[in-house]
C-alpha cells in the first residue's frame, strides 16, 4: 500500500538520528508480520532520474504501538528466507510503479 511520502525519523545505534520518507508498507501473509520501505528523506527523484540512478532503499518489520502517540516500532529482518520474500514484494511493487 503506497504511503503519502510520509517522513519519520530512526535513530541508529549509534545515536544519530536519519529523516527517512515511507515509500511504502505492505503486509506478508507467509510471516505474519508487516514491513515498511524507506529511503533517505528527500532521495525520491522522477522518473527520468529514477531511469539513470537507482535510489537506496531500507526495509524494517514493523508493528503499531497503541497509545495517544500511536507510535511504529521497527525492528531489523533478521533471517534470509524472510529477506528473500521482503525483496520479492519490493520487486512486485517496483514493477508495478509502486516506488
């Protein structure tokens, strides 16, 4: 599902914090579990850009945090076989003109 180029910021371990802008958030039935896209606040170009340069993107397992704030908690994808789906669904919805 594509995202209104919502921004969040992540703090890394090291402390520092990143503005990353939500491409998008998808569901995968086989894990259970929800993921959200990211790329570096501001790293989305046009398509005629998007033709010569690729953008990085990040993902992460979410999940909602209930409370007035009704914060995302991400957390790393840590197996290779969950990776593989995450990178399909990317693949799908890259294809699809998604991101």
């Amino acid at each position: 599902m594509a995202e209104e180029n919502k921004t969040i910021a992540v703090t890394d371990d090291e402390g520092n914090e990143h503005l990353l802008d939500i491409l998008f958030t998808f569901d995968l039935e086989q894990t259970g579990h929800s993921y959200m896209v990211l790329t570096s606040a501001g790293e989305q170009q046009d398509e005629e850009e998007e033709e010569e340069e690729e953008i990085e993107v990040y993902a992460f397992r979410y999940e909602e945090k209930d409370g007035e704030d009704a914060e995302q908690a991400l957390y790393p994808i840590e197996s290779d076989e969950e990776w593989d789906m995450v990178e399909e669904m990317i693949e799908t919805l890259s294809a699809e003109d998604q991101i």
